[in-house]
C-alpha cells in the first residue's frame, strides 16, 4: 500500500528551506539505517515548485522515518505551528484508479528508471 504525507508551509517559506531539511533527514537515515539501504528503499520526495508544499513518501519504515526526522527539523527551524501535514494512503478501487490522491502524486515521488 502506497502512502504520502503532504507538509504544507507558510506562503513565504523559502524552498531552500524545505529542501535542506528534506536532505538533513535522508542523511540522517542514511546514518541510521546505512546508505546502500536508505538507496534501495527508494526514499522519494517533490517540492512542488512555486508553492510552499513537499511530498514524502512514506510507504516503507525509510521514508517513515524521513517524514519524521523532516517534521522535527521543520519544528526546530521554523516553529511548531509552522507546518501541517496530510497523511494520504492510496487504496485502490476495482477500476485501479487511486481513491485518495492523483495518479500524478504517485509518478512525482517515483524515484527515476535507471
């Protein structure tokens, strides 16, 4: 089953903000857990452009734990009511279709082919 949380910020916020406190915590994973499996787990995010919003995927204990640790830095730099977040799990419908979120969310924290 497939998860996201969706963390939204204050217009203002700076993406550069946003991203080095997503790349904060797949580093911090990458301590905890090792880099080739932080690597294999597929751990993906998107911070939607122009927009004060960031896509986790949280469908395996790596990205839960990269949600976490982004969530605590977030908390730390930014305030405690400085964010909000919307856990989202896709369940799929007989007809295949996402009943929750758009298929586009799906392909956006996909990691690329190699």
């Amino acid at each position: 089953m497939k998860a996201v949380c969706t963390f939204t910020f204050p217009k203002n916020t700076s993406r550069d903000i946003i991203e080095s406190a997503v790349n904060s915590a797949i580093f911090t994973a990458e301590c905890v857990f090792g880099k080739p499996k932080v690597k294999v787990s597929g751990v993906a995010y998107y911070v939607v452009a122009d927009d004060s919003r960031c896509v986790i995927d949280v469908s395996n204990q790596i990205g839960e734990y990269v949600a976490q640790v982004f969530t605590g830095i977030v908390m730390n730099t930014l305030g405690d009511d400085a964010l909000q977040v919307r856990r989202s799990v896709d369940v799929e419908k007989q007809s295949g279709q996402s009943a929750n979120l758009p298929q586009d969310i799906w392909q956006l924290v996909q990691p690329p082919d190699l």
